[in-house]
C-alpha cells in the first residue's frame, strides 16, 4: 500500500502529522508548526491563514486557484481545498481580522482568496520558526514572531495594541470558566453591565470574533489540555460542554484544520499555551 501510494506521488495524511507537529497557542489565535502537512479535506477556518515554508515550497489549492509557493497568505473563510507540505517545515499563522492591529493583513488581502507572498521578508524569522518546531521556542519569543509576521506582510511596523475594555476582559474571562453548553449571551450581558447587542457588538471589534466562535475555540483548548489524561476524545468533548463528538469534531476542524483523530496522539503533537 506505501508503495502504491508513493507511486501515485500521494502518502498518508497521518503518517506525515506523525513526523512531530507543535502548536503555540493563545486567546487570539494559534501557530501550527510540522515538519511535514498534509491536508486533501476542505476547511474554511474563520481566520486568515500565513504558511511560511521553510524548506521546501509547498502545493495550496484554494477556491480553484493552486499555488506552489514558500509564502501564501488566505482571507477568512476561504475554502482551502487542499495542501501538500512533504518535509516543507511549515509554519502556520492564524490571524483573526476583526482586531485593529491586523487591518494591514486585510488591506493586502483587498479581496482575494488567496495571494502568493513573496518570501525574502520572512527570512529573518527562519531560525526561531525552526527552534519552534520541537517546541523549544520560549513563548514570549514566539508571541513577538507574530508581530513580525505581520511586519512581513505588510511592509510596516505593528501598530501598539488598543486597551481592551476591561468589561471585555471579565467575559472572555467568564466563557473560559464555563462549559460550551452554559455559556449564554443574556448571562454574560447582565454580568458586565452591557446590553446583549453592545456586547456582541464591542466583543467582536476587541477580540476579534464572535462570542460564539471564542466560546469554541476555548473549549478546544480545554480539551487539548486534557489530552495526557489518557482520557478519550469523547470523554473530553462532553467535559467541554459539547453537544456530542460530532460537534467537538467539526470544532476542532475548524480551528486547526486538521482532524483530532490525527492529532490525539500527544507523543506525536506538542501543544504549547502562551497565556
């Protein structure tokens, strides 16, 4: 069957995660990182998404337009169809846009799915993406790799991060406490003195997504702190205040874009928080 598929220039998705893969992660986003990634089922994450090769190009279908390349940037929502990163060492960014400090990353974007970047202004940030690989990265450097991405792309320093209102900070605060399931709008209103639309409204300009969406994605990451438990996915997924597996699935999906069952393997994938 290896034969056969490497015949067909195609390998296993799983036997290529299994290679080692890291993911640095915080409220606002996460940095995927794996020697070697294979994707061939469609994802549309709700972030915009930077892969950095750094070693060999790799292949990005995108809403009918494929790409090889060392550098692509692709707009939230966007349907990726499929990617082939074989021993690339890639690294994968995830900005949510709705943050003020990322309005560049949308100015570039100006309305494409997908743009080819070129790569020289990433070359200074080689050596810390591949000590981030294995994990060894200390988080304060990998947080400043996220400034100078965005750098990168746009040609420009980062603008000073605005004041979060406190009141946002006390909800955020609040959802990471609860379960999927007991998170409700109407609650959180009435505990930072908002009207539910003034809160959906100001939440998303600060956090950059909705409650909803940051509800999940902070599920996801209690589920992933749980994983050396040895507990099953299932059993973490109910924890987490999912409606079933299916959901917690779909979620995760959504936020990496790979599969859980490829991933839950922690001897394989290092997760590493940035809080």
């Amino acid at each position: 069957m290896a034969a056969q598929q490497r015949a067909n220039g195609r390998e296993d998705p799983a036997r290529l995660v299994r290679q080692g893969a890291t993911i640095y992660y915080w409220r606002r986003g996460i940095l995927l990182l794996a020697p070697s990634l294979v994707l061939d089922r469609a994802t549309s994450p709700l972030t915009a998404t930077l892969r950095i090769a750094c070693e060999a190009p790799y292949l990005i279908e995108v809403e009918g337009q494929t790409l090889t390349t060392r550098a692509s940037l692709v707009a939230p929502r966007a349907e990726r169809r499929r990617v082939v990163a074989v021993n690339s060492y890639i690294a994968l960014f995830y900005f949510p846009l709705e943050m003020s400090e990322y309005a560049g990353i949308k100015e570039v974007l100006a309305g494409q799915a997908i743009i080819e970047l070129p790569f020289e202004p990433f070359e200074p940030l080689l050596p810390d993406l591949r000590l981030a690989m294995t994990g060894d990265l200390p988080v304060n450097r990998a947080r400043a790799l996220i400034d100078a991405a965005v750098e990168a792309i746009t040609g420009r320093r980062m603008p000073t991060y605005p004041q979060r209102d406190p009141r946002i900070d006390t909800a955020c605060a609040l959802i990471d406490q609860l379960p999927l399931d007991e998170v409700r709008l109407d609650t959180l209103a009435r505990r930072v003195n908002l009207s539910e639309s003034r809160l959906r409204e100001l939440f998303k300009l600060q956090v950059g997504c909705t409650i909803g969406e940051y509800a999940r994605w902070r599920s996801i990451w209690h589920m992933t702190s749980h994983w050396q438990e040895g507990r099953t996915f299932t059993e973490l997924a109910v924890d987490a205040g999912f409606h079933d597996l299916a959901h917690a699935d779909r979620v995760f999906l959504e936020t990496f874009g790979i599969s859980p069952s490829s991933v839950i393997d922690s001897r394989y994938f290092k997760l590493v928080p940035c809080e």
